[in-house]
C-alpha cells in the first residue's frame, strides 16, 4: 500500500521543489494537506495530478 501523506520535506523529494515553492502551491490549493497538530502533510495524489500522473 502507498502512503497517502507525505511531509513537506518527502514532497520536496518527490518534486525537486524547494519550501516556498511547496507552501505557494499549497496556498494556490493545487497541494492538498492534512494538518496533524503542528504538522503539515501533503496528500500524494495532490503531488501526483501535479505531476500530470494518474492518482
């Protein structure tokens, strides 16, 4: 099974993009996240349809 979050810095990984860019995306909604307490999860179908991949 996938993982369906990842952190910020996994989606930094997967993207190649740096923080600002992550939390922009993010702002503009074309990030989806989940907040777990003080944490910031990315959904990874978000960063896969950014990607231009199938979900």
């Amino acid at each position: 099974m996938d993982p369906i979050t990842t952190t910020i810095e996994g989606t930094k990984k997967a993207t190649g993009l740096g923080v600002t860019k992550i939390y922009e995306l993010i702002g503009e909604g074309r990030l989806e996240v989940v907040k777990v307490g003080r944490r910031t999860l990315v959904k990874t179908k978000s960063i896969k349809a950014l990607l231009g991949e199938a979900a």
